[in-house]
C-alpha cells in the first residue's frame, strides 16, 4: 500500500510519499526457515518515507528525509541544502545511516558464480558531513565534501562481529568498528550533439587520520562513456577503473560481476581487489516506437589485486578474479515507468536473467 500527499506550509509546499509493504507471501515459508534469524512480523514489512521541503525557512533552504526499508537492508538520510551565496558555494548538510549485507566482498557464490548467497557479514554505517558544489563551468561540474564515517560489521542476528565465517578481520582495525574522516571530491564532464555524447567522472577520496587508529587511504575511481549513433542503432561503450593504495578494510575492495558490472555473475562473483577495470559496450536498436532491443557485452577484472585485500575473500570464496558475459535484452518505455530485461551467460555458460523497473513518471 502506498499514499502521496502534499501539504503547504506557508508559501511553500511540503511533499510526503509512504509505501509500504507486507511480505504476506512469507506465511508460506516452512516454520523453521521463518523463524531460522527469530524474524517477526514487523521484520517482513518492506517500504519507504519521503519527506521534502523546498524553501524551509523562506530562504530556497531545502530540506529531505528518506528512510527505505527492505527485508535485510535499510537506510536513513536527512539532508539539508541551503542556496548559493555571494560569498560561499551552495552547500549542505548530510547525515546518514545504512544497514546492508555485504554480499559483493563476503558473499558466496554458487551455481557457476551466477547466484550468492549470505557469507554472514553485514555493514552498519554511520556518516555525517558537509559538501560543497560548484556551479557547472564549460561542461564540468565540481563537487566537494567532508564527512566523518564509522562503520561496524554485524551478523545476521544483529551483533557487532570482528571476525567473518573463517576467523580473517573483517575491518582494517581488527576490532569491532572502523572510523575514518573522508575528504571527497566529485568531478564530472558531459558534452552531447546530435549523433554522438561524452562523458567522464572522477572520484577521489583521502582518508585522515584525526586519531591514531583511524584509516588512512587514498581512492580514486573513473568512469569514461561515449556514445555514437550508428545509423538506426546506438553503440554505448565505457570504461570504469579505480585503485587504493594505503589503509584497506576488505569492505573497500572494489567488486566485479552484477547487473552494473559484468552482467552473466552476481553482484561482486567475479572478484574483489585493491584495483579493477572493467569495460561494457552495448548496442541498442528499435524495435517500436515503445521497444528497444539490446545486445551488449562486458568484461572485468581485479587486475590481480585479490590477494592484496585483507583476508583475501575473492580466493576463499573461489572468485576467478576475471569474467567475461554476453547476452541481449528488451527496453520497454511506458507512461508508469522504465522496464528492463537482460539475459546474460556468463564464461561458465551460466545463464542469468536480470529484471528492472525504474518509475519515472
């Protein structure tokens, strides 16, 4: 069930969207696996709460609560913007709290590295700061931001773990948390004409250590697209690498194989490394004015920096470290939304199909 609702405080309008869901098909699960985590009725609910307000106090200060809740994940975010001035950027103020299992670097994969299931580690995160964004300048857009992060691993019952299934420390620390201070800065270009686009994205993250046992790193990670238009069809190709050098828990690895990686494995099945690069071409084509056809491939690897990841969790669950996957699917564009269909295979000739919806009305 779900409700919209906008209401007008003052001259401004304040926008409200609840939904949420029951997972009433879980009445049907047999008795012990429901009870297996001492799950209760309130841990089936799945749903979202939105909240926004453009001008809070008369000045275009904008402000944003989110809180969405899956079965095992959730998140938290309160974000407060206030406009550009004549003497400083537009800024705002974020705080932010995440719970998610941390299937990409602790997972296990299975079924030819297609599917992954719990590897019993899930990451509670903390994080509160400040960012700045500069205006768009000759097709380069600028943002910075500071923010104190701290984050602890639990199992799936909820308590705070050090170690994984193996015995290996699962933070940099080797204790029960780790706690970094991240300056970050976001730096993106965009250029499009008629048959043709580009575009570049560039971030780098410095790790400072305010106290001794803080993490230390630095992290940088690209992303580089271009698109051509080939007479009816459209070719989209990019490349997206990134290393770390410095201070590295195993939840900062870079993760290769999923649907925004390389499609054909789950999500981190193909490896977790201190480095990756991976690359993904597609060709879209009409099919009707409401359905596109796609056939795309992608490829990926660690670059051989598994190893070089605290505990080596890619050898352990037996990741190759590189993957290859091929495969094609449909777009649909309606009024209600943006459904997509991939169908992937996968160097083992494992074959995955992936389902996507975005509204985007």
């Amino acid at each position: 069930m779900g409700a919209k609702k906008s209401i007008h405080a003052g001259n401004a309008k304040v926008d409200f969207n609840v939904d949420f869901t029951h997972k009433l098909c879980a009445a049907l699960m047999l008795h012990p696996f429901r009870n297996a985590s001492g799950e209760n009725s309130l841990s089936l609910i799945i749903g979202s709460l939105c909240v926004k307000h453009p001008n809070l106090f008369g000045q275009g200060e904008k402000l944003h609560f989110l809180w969405d809740k899956g079965l095992r994940d959730s998140n938290i975010l309160f974000t407060y913007r206030k406009p550009k001035s004549e003497w400083l950027l537009q800024h705002g103020f974020t705080i932010q709290h995440t719970l998610s299992p941390e299937l990409g670097i602790h997972g296990i994969p299975v079924d030819n590295l297609s599917r992954i299931v719990s590897g019993g580690v899930n990451l509670s995160r903390f994080s509160a700061g400040v960012d700045l964004v500069e205006p768009a300048n000759n097709n380069w857009s600028i943002k910075t931001s500071v923010k104190f992060e701290h984050v602890r691993p639990v199992n799936d019952d909820g308590r705070s773990i050090s170690r994984d299934l193996h015995g290996l420390p699962v933070t940099c620390s080797g204790g029960y948390y780790d706690s970094m201070v991240v300056v970050k800065q976001e730096s993106r270009y965009a250029e499009a004409s008629d048959r043709t686009f580009s575009q570049f994205s560039l971030q780098i993250e410095q790790g400072i250590a305010i106290l001794s046992k803080w993490l230390i790193f630095n992290k940088f990670k690209f992303v580089a697209s271009k698109g051509l238009k080939l007479g009816p069809a459209f070719l989209l190709t990019s490349l997206t690498g990134g290393s770390i050098v410095g201070d590295i828990a195993p939840y900062q690895a870079f993760t290769i194989g999923g649907q925004g990686s390389v499609r054909g494995y789950a999500e981190g099945a193909v490896g977790s490394g201190r480095s990756c690069l991976i690359a993904n071409s597609e060709l879209t084509f009409s099919l009707n004015p409401m359905v596109d056809g796609v056939a795309f491939l992608d490829c990926g690897s660690d670059m051989g920096t598994g190893r070089l990841v605290p505990g080596n969790p890619g050898l352990r669950h037996g990741k190759p470290g590189h993957g290859l996957g091929v495969g094609y699917g449909v777009r649909l564009k309606s009024r209600v939304g943006y459904f997509q269909v991939d169908y992937a295979v996968n160097a083992f000739q494992q074959r995955t199909v992936y389902i996507k919806f975005s509204n985007i009305s």
